[in-house]
C-alpha cells in the first residue's frame, strides 16, 4: 500500500508538471492572467500589486520572474557561459535567415502592429523589418542584439517561414512564452543555450509587461525557474491554477 500510494505521488507530481506547460495550446493550468496580456496594458500588474491585490496564475509568473531579473546581477558566470554558447547561433542562422524568402531591413520604429500583419507584410514585400527601439550594445553588441532578434522573430514568431495557415505567436506576453517554447524546441531543451534564452525572451518580457517600462540587458542565468516547462517556479506549488508557496497551502487547511 505504501508503495502504491508513492507511485500516485509520483504519477500525479509528474503530472502537474505536464499541465504547467505553456504550449501550443494556450496557458495550461496556470490561470490566465488579467494584467500582462496585450502591451498596451503594460505595467498594470505592478501597479495592482503595490495596491495590495494578490496576482494569480500567470500574472504572478510574471512578477516573480521580473523580481528575479531585478534582483540579478549584471552578470554571472553561468550567464557568461550561456550567452556566449548562443553567439554562433545567433550568427549562423541570421546567415542562413536571410539566404531564404526574406530580406532584413532595420528600421527605427515599430514596423508591425501584429506578429500576424508581419507575417502577411513579410510574405508579401519580401522584407522582414526588425525594429531597433531599445536595442542595447550590452553583451552582443548593437549589431549581433538585432541580429537575435531578427532570428528570434523568423524562426520563433513566423516558424521558420511556414506555409498555409498556422498560429503566430504575437508580440504579447502569452506570445513572448508562446515563441520562447518554439525557440527552445529550436535550440535543444538541454543546451547550454537554454538559460540565456530564458533570461533574453522570458526574463524581458516579464520585466516589460510586468512594469511597463524596457529592461536593460543581464547576462544571468535566472535560477528557480524550470526552463523547458514555463509556469513552474522553485518553492511553488500549483493550486487550482495558481502559484502558491509550498506548505503555505497546508498551512492555511490546517488552520
């Protein structure tokens, strides 16, 4: 019986971990959020934090990785390591990118309203436009920094170029952990690529739609964070959609 009860355990911890995942069908089983979704609307889960309301669900994912990149340091020995793994990426693929359908064009504002009105302006000018609003120098460089973004915007946002009808993942926050998991599946789930992704895609827009206002670039590897399966957070369980400190739960059903 003890054992029996143990693999249930197990099976259902397992599971949770499964639902947690934000994939190709939406947010999983964090509840999805009231505050960071569109970019007009950001910052306004900090502000309905600091009047004393309590996120839920995925809002709350997002505060907790932004006071995670807040209280990074600039940089750390783990990030040194993983941004500079993801430097020959950013370059081969930018090459590879661009011998393709599209040509790059940098421009100084924000070209698209959309990831869908890129998709259809891309596939109909022949030109992918990469905005350099907030570019930085930081790590990469002016020049690489658009570089990653132009690759993360192909091959994450547009798939690679596909053809006929498919989801785009948009400039959103549910979009941003939509193209990180496209991204992610591009790179290798266990690669020493893997943390600086997290922290470029996953870290920035938290930071942004969290805030409202553009990080500065950290070259960290956040930790607590489960990179491959968005949503679950070191010293968190998931309760009825929603992240809630381990044995707070318990705490609360034991009083």
């Amino acid at each position: 019986m003890k054992l029996l009860i143990e693999n249930w355990r197990k099976f259902m911890t397992e599971a949770s971990l499964d639902e947690a995942w934000a994939g190709t069908k939406g947010f999983g089983s964090l509840i999805a959020p009231r505050y960071m979704t569109e970019m007009s609307n950001a910052g306004e889960a900090k502000a309905a934090f600091e009047a004393g309301e309590k996120l839920q669900g995925w809002d709350e994912y997002g505060r907790l990785v932004y006071e995670a990149y807040r209280a990074a340091p600039n940089e750390d020995p783990a990030g040194l390591e993983s941004f500079n793994a993801l430097v020959p990426h950013i370059d081969k693929n930018f090459q590879r990118m661009i011998g393709r359908k599209f040509t790059v064009e940098f421009v100084a504002d924000d070209p698209y309203s959309s990831a869908e009105e890129m998709l259809a302006d891309a596939r109909k000018t022949g030109v992918l436009r990469i905005s350099s609003l907030f570019n930085q120098g930081g790590f990469y460089g002016p020049e690489r920094n658009l570089k990653f973004r132009a690759v993360h915007d192909y091959y994450a946002h547009l798939g690679a170029g596909k053809k006929g009808k498919f989801v785009v993942p948009g400039f959103t926050w549910e979009g941003e952990l939509r193209a990180y998991n496209k991204h992610l599946n591009f790179v290798g789930k266990q690669g020493k690529m893997v943390p600086a992704l997290f922290t470029e895609i996953v870290g920035q827009a938290a930071t942004f739609f969290y805030t409202g206002a553009f990080p500065d670039q950290k070259v960290v590897a956040l930790s607590g964070f489960d990179y491959s399966k968005l949503g679950l957070v070191q010293g968190y369980d998931i309760v009825d959609g929603d992240l809630i400190k381990s044995g707070k739960q318990e705490e609360e059903n034991n009083i």
